[in-house]
C-alpha cells in the first residue's frame, strides 16, 4: 500500500499511517523537542480522542521544558477539554497550554462542511480513498464561511483537485489550501 500500512482483523480493517506520514497528520511543530517519547505519546493521545474527526483540526508543540502547547480547530467544545486531560496525564509533560479553537455553533457553517465533504468524498471522486480511513486525511475546518483544507495527501495532484473541489461549493466565501503533500517537508 506505500505509505499505509493495511491491518485487517475480521471485519474491520484499520489504516495505520507509517511515521512518516503520521508526522504530518500531527506535527511536531517545536525544533528542539527534548523527548522523543513525550512526541509519540501526545501524538498518539491526540489521535485517539472519541470525537477527534474530519472537520477538527488539532497540532501541537512540545517545549525544551516538556511542556506542550495545543493549537488547532475542532467543533465541539468536548474535543478541546478531552485534548486536554489527555495530554496532561502523559507522563513527563510539565504543563499544557491549550490554545485550541472552539468554532462557533452555525447552521450556515455545518451546512458548508457537509456540502465540501460531499464535493470532496464523493464514490466517483479521486479523493475517496482517503475518506475510507478512519479519520480521513484530509480535514475540513470551516469558520464563518470560510474554509481551510488541512493534512496530507500522496501526491501534488490531490491537493490541486481537493482545492477545486472545494472552491466548487457555493455558498463559500474563501477557500485556504493548506494540504502537505506526503515525504515533503511542510512549507
């Protein structure tokens, strides 16, 4: 599969990103992270937050102190606190500033992350084969009829298509395509 690794267990099958690739779905934005392990941990903490999905957006930085700092977008106000409590139980962490954004309640808004799903992961779209992951690669943050395509994608060409797509939907003020492309160093 090149860059993912396909577990299959019975009827579920499970997408495991390699390191690679998992680096760019949450990065380690600090350069002089002084535990390695405190990186790995709150990346896989972040990961397996319940209501942690396509239209949330989180990233962090851990400090030479060992403390890390949360930054990012989600809907719901429960993935912000639950990102929290998590990263502070890790062990080693000293502190935990969350600078996370909780996007404001809109009708308007939810309406326009459904309709660039739609445009985005549609069964005849290129693009579906990255919604077939658990928490598909490519993160639709929408914010007062404004929207941002954030992760990674395998190739130049996917990011292009997922940026016309979504400049497609009406009802769009702006369309920010901020998509990495796999193995590149983000810019």
């Amino acid at each position: 599969m090149g860059r993912l690794q396909k577990l299959v267990t019975g009827f579920v099958t499970i997408f495991i990103l390699t390191p690679a690739v998992a680096r760019n779905v949450f990065p380690n934005v600090g350069p002089q992270a002084t535990n390695p392990n405190i990186v790995r941990e709150v990346r896989h903490e972040l990961r397996m937050l319940p209501w942690y999905g396509v239209f949330d957006w989180l990233e962090f930085e851990v400090k030479p102190d060992s403390s890390v700092v949360l930054r990012g977008y989600v809907v719901r106000a429960t993935t912000r606190s639950g990102a929290e409590a998590a990263v502070r139980r890790i062990e080693g962490v000293t502190g935990v500033t969350n600078e996370i954004v909780v996007l404001p309640p809109s009708p308007q808004d939810q309406r326009l992350r459904i309709a660039v799903y739609r445009a985005l992961y549609n069964t005849n779209s290129p693009l579906f084969r990255y919604a077939i992951r658990s928490t598909p690669s490519i993160h639709i943050i929408v914010n007062r009829g404004r929207a941002t395509l954030r992760g990674v994608v395998d190739r130049q060409a996917d990011a292009q298509i997922a940026y016309m797509r979504t400049r497609g939907v009406r009802g769009l003020f702006e369309v920010r395509n901020e998509l990495t492309v796999a193995g590149e160093p983000p810019e």
